[in-house]
C-alpha cells in the first residue's frame, strides 16, 4: 500500500476554507484520511486530483470542477455516495498488465475478423459493449445475427484485484458531465471496448432467426473480431431516412444496418404479439452547461427508430443468454446464474388502474367506447397503443396521463438466481449479457456461461454460490443507488431551474413586464398528500403538496373519491383534475423542509 507521502499516490478532493485539501473518496492507496495543505492556492470549493510531495498536495492537470459550479455539486454528490473516479493502484497495475497482453492471439478464439461488425451508439461513448452485424439467413431465409459482446470477463476474473474493485463498485454510475467507471478506462475504453480499427476480444451471440424473427437457433462462442466503424444512432436513422450516405461508406455496413431495421421491426411485433407494454414517457438529458460545468442543462431526448431497433436485439441476446443459462440447470451443478426478474402487474393493481381510466374518461367528458380499458375484450398492452398520439391537445394530456397510471401497474424488478418472468420485455427467463463493462452482472454472466460451455475451468463451487449470492446482493444496491443519483440530479436541475423562476417571480413584483410565465405541466397523478405533474421543458416530473395548494387556496383540500381529483373538504368542490393543464409557480423555498412550494394555476377546464 502507498503512504500519504508516496509521490504516486493521488487522490481527489476540494478545497477547505484554509487552502487544504483532504481525500473525499477515502483512497485504499492512501493512510487515514487527513488534510494537506497545498502546494499552489486554488479557491474553496475546487475540485483537484492531487498527489502527495514532501507533506503537500500538488495538483494534477487542470481543476477538476471549478468552485459554485454544478459539476463541483456533482463530485460531492459522488463522494456523499463513496463514488470514485480512481482506482487503487494495484487495480491500475493489473489493468497495465491486461492492455500490455490482452488476449487478442488467443488461439481458443474462433476468427471472426472476416464479418464487418460496426457499432451504434451515442456520439461521445467510448466504452463500446457491443458490435452488430447481421446477414441473411441461410438460402436468403430469415437472418443471422452476430452480437458481439465486450470479453471483461477474461480481463477481470476472480481472485485479481480488478475483480474485487469491480465487485465493491457492482456498476458503472452515471451523472451530467461526470461518470464513477467500474473498470478503469484503459480497459473500459481502451483495449476491452469493441473501438473500430483494432481486433477485440468478444462473446459472440450468433443466432439464426426465421423470416418473423422467431428464434431458430442461438450459439455462444468467444471470438475474434474487427469493428469496421463506430457511428451514432443518429446517423443510422439519417441513412436510413435517406437524409445522408451510409456510416462508414461500405456495402456491408449498408446491408447490415438494412437488415437491422427488419430484424428490429419483427422482433417488435413479436413483443407487441406477447402484450409488452410500451409507455409513452419522454426521456430526458442532463449535461452541464456554460464555462466547467457552471450550470445543469436538461432537455427531452427523444429515442429513434434505430435505437429501438437496436434495443430489441440486444434484449433478444439477454433472452436467449438467459435461456442458455437456464437450460438442464440444476442446484447441484457448477453453474450459478443470475436473471433479471420483473413482476408482472397484481389483479389489485390492474383492477385500479381501470377504475381510474373510467374517472379520467367521465372526467373529461371523453367517449367510453374510444377511451375507457375494458380488459375482458382488449390487452392492457394493445389498450395503451390504441390511445391518440396526435389530434387535439386536450386527448393527448389525457392519454399521457394514462400512460403514467399505468405504469403505476408495474411490479419490482430484481436480479434472482433462478429464472423467472420479466414482464417489461414479456420473457420467461432474462439475464444481464449486454453491459459488461459497466455491470459486475454482465461479467459474471459471461463467465457462468463460459464455464457451462466446459471452455474455461470452474471456480470452487462453493465460492462461486457466495460470489452468486454476494453479487446478487452488490447488483441491486448498484441498481438502487443509481436511482438515487438520477434524483439527486433531477433535483439540483428543479433547484436551479425554481431560483430562477422565484427570481423571476420577484422581478414582476416591482415591474410586471419582466415577469416571465410560470412552468406549463400537465397534472399526472394525484395522491392524498400530493399533486404529480409532469413539466413539459424540462420533461421533468415534480410534486406540489396539498399543504401548499390549501395556503394558495385558503381551505382545507383532499383527495377526491374518484382518486382522480383534488377537492375542496367544505363543499366537495373539483379544483383540480388529472390531465389538466396547468401553470406552475414558484412561491418561496421553504428551507426548514428544504423544499419548494410551489402553486398551480389552471390553464384549461379538463
């Protein structure tokens, strides 16, 4: 182990009120923790990665995150968590070793550099998962589709110290302008990552499909391949909308991407065929704007057609992972899966949910035949398709609230160790093959099934059942404390975007001309002590209490009986109805509860 006075050891921190600076991740390469003063004055509140010289720190490169600025509120959200963008030395010196030998002339590798695999991501990813490439099926018939997988599960094997560091960290975590890796980047992004030009180890899901996309038959092999391009789904989807020339410029990329498209579209309807719901939620983007992060930005990132083609082979290939890993499985074997598990919606809740539909359709004076679920004669699945996508703004509110009601169906989704149902992608069985590199899952998947194919030699088969039962455990906390993160973000996002409209609010007092309109929503849900709605710049959802409206409205307010609207308690009066539009106010902070209080103005009747 390093000591704080070692020149090598580094670490990450701010900057104190007396120019010291102290360990926020708490480093295993460095003693307990203590502060440093440093070497050249940097302001309170800068983020620097420094190492230790002669008892002071000195700076490494330039400053991580300017003080004030949102990208310095996310490197103390990630130290809060224990999130660390570095990795302890002995993990670097053993990833060192895999980019000086990483396998590529492995002759256990079946070649597969001759199929022009391409990758399809976002613009600025450079940890690459996966490569595709698709052909026609034997005779011209259906489709044969290569889906090569990252190999991390050579690099990071049990027993290394990769391993142990990826197995505390369980995941990849994500933030606005800053990302806590599981591997370090010269795996994640360097010699591991499927990057165009260079050979790369992979798992490779070679699978033959019938001309409706049915499985015909499914092989794992690990091989050799050679990405020819890396393009965007953006760029794909101008291609094919004959807006731009093929990526890359290459037939086969050309033919491949052609084929993508068809796949993804059976492959589609074959959901849509097993009443997988799909609901219409806006997704959204957070990054930082301005000089070093200085402010959140956040926008609707709409998913194309590409990225749902692409999504739905990457979900067959978890599927039939899954399958593969289930197959003569017993207790007593050498092989210990791990599956994604989802519970489908309970009577209780799908009873709910159709109560609330026919609410919102006498609500809004809307026609029962066209609107309301009945679920004797129709799935919830095709229910939720049939509702408007354009027409009058008023319909599409409704539907968009309905679409939220129903997502409210949906059970838990948890990582188990035996197979069962996954009711977002309506599969029998389902596993975690597809992000390796960013989910300690994904590895041990890989490994599990290496060793069921008898190509790699087991682990003690006692250690591997408490590694199961240790991951199983490590995988849904990642799960959960990303969920955390992605709050903690959207929140410091409506702190940001709720200062600015109080300031607003506050400039109008004095000269109403410079007052700006409050944040147009729609209202989603509404519960005993709450008011959801849905912001529509930024898409974000956000509550407003009852507590607040009853200030705002000078009466005591509930939940209406319908469960559909808030109410006056004195007389039963409607003042606020699900798929209402609505403006919403910035108030004041209330800092005692550290929150906003918001009011709502109606924009329309409902």
């Amino acid at each position: 182990m390093q000591t704080s006075s070692s020149p090598q050891a580094s670490f990450i921190g701010p900057v104190d009120d007396r120019g010291h600076i102290q360990d926020a991740f708490a480093n295993d390469d460095l003693e307990e923790p203590q502060s440093w003063p440093l070497a050249s004055p940097q302001p309170p509140g800068t983020w620097l990665q420094v190492r230790i010289v002669d008892g002071r720190a000195k700076s490494i490169g330039d400053p991580l995150a300017t003080a004030g600025t949102a990208l310095a509120e996310l490197y103390g959200l990630a130290a809060s968590r224990g999130l660390s963008p570095l990795h302890p030395a002995a993990v670097m010196a053993e990833a060192e070793a895999v980019v000086e030998d990483p396998g590529i002339d492995d002759p256990s590798l079946d070649d597969l550099t001759h199929l022009p695999f391409f990758t399809i991501d976002e613009a600025h990813s450079k940890d690459l998962d996966q490569a595709l490439c698709i052909e026609p099926g034997a005779d011209g018939e259906g489709f044969r589709v290569w889906y090569a997988i990252a190999d991390a599960a050579w690099s990071v094997r049990p027993g290394t110290a990769l391993f142990a560091e990826a197995l505390e960290r369980g995941a990849t975590y994500y933030l606005p302008g800053l990302v806590i890796p599981m591997l370090p980047k010269a795996l994640s992004e360097g010699v591991v990552s499927l990057n165009p030009g260079v050979d790369r180890r992979a798992l490779v899901f070679d699978i033959a499909l019938a001309e409706d996309g049915q499985v015909v038959k499914t092989q794992l092999r690990r091989g050799r391949i050679h990405s020819r391009i890396k393009t965007t789904y953006d760029a794909v989807q101008a291609y094919l909308d004959g807006r731009q020339g093929v990526p890359g410029d290459e037939p086969a990329i050309a033919q491949g991407i052609e084929l993508l498209r068809q796949v993804g579209r059976r492959r589609m309807r074959l959901a849509e065929a097993r009443d997988v719901i799909s609901i219409r939620r806006q997704e959204i983007a957070l990054s930082l704007g301005g000089k070093r992060g200085l402010r959140f930005v956040a926008m609707a990132d709409p998913r194309n057609d590409v990225e749902r083609y692409n999504e739905q082979i990457s979900l067959l290939c978890n599927i039939e992972g899954a399958h593969f890993l289930a197959r003569g499985d017993r207790p007593d074997d050498e092989v210990h899966p791990i599956y994604r598990v989802h519970d489908p919606p309970t009577r209780q809740r799908l009873d709910r949910f159709e109560r609330n539909v026919r609410a919102l359709v006498k609500l809004h004076g809307l026609d029962a035949d066209r609107w309301a679920w009945q679920r004797r004669r129709q799935s919830l699945a095709g229910y939720l398709k049939s509702l408007p996508e354009d027409g009058p703004e008023h319909h599409l509110r409704v539907a968009k609230a309905i679409h939220r009601q129903a997502m409210l169906t949906g059970g838990r989704s948890l990582y188990d160790t035996a197979p069962g149902y996954h009711f977002g992608v309506g599969a029998d069985a389902y596993a975690r093959f597809t992000a390796p590199m960013r989910e300690m899952v994904g590895i041990f998947c890989h490994k599990e099934a290496w060793e069921k194919l008898g190509k790699a030699e087991p682990n003690d088969r006692r250690a591997d059942a408490e590694l199961q039962s240790l991951i199983l455990i490590l995988a849904n906390e990642a799960k959960q404390t990303q969920r955390i993160l992605d709050r903690e973000a959207n929140r410091r996002v409506l702190d940001q975007l709720f200062e600015q409209a109080l300031r607003s609010r506050r400039r109008g007092q004095g000269d109403p001309g410079r007052a700006k309109p409050g944040l147009r929503g729609v209202i989603l849900g509404v519960s005993r002590s709450k008011v959801h709605v849905g912001l529509e710049d930024p898409p974000i959802d956000i509550k407003v209490y009852l507590r607040d409206l009853q200030r705002q409205h000078g009466c005591r307010l509930r939940q209406g009986r319908d469960t559909m609207t808030v109410r006056r308690s004195d007389n039963g009066k409607r003042l606020y109805t699900v798929g209402q539009a609505v403006e919403v106010r910035v108030y004041k902070r209330d800092k005692r509860r550290d929150r906003w209080v918001l009011n709502l103005k109606i924009l329309d009747d409902g």
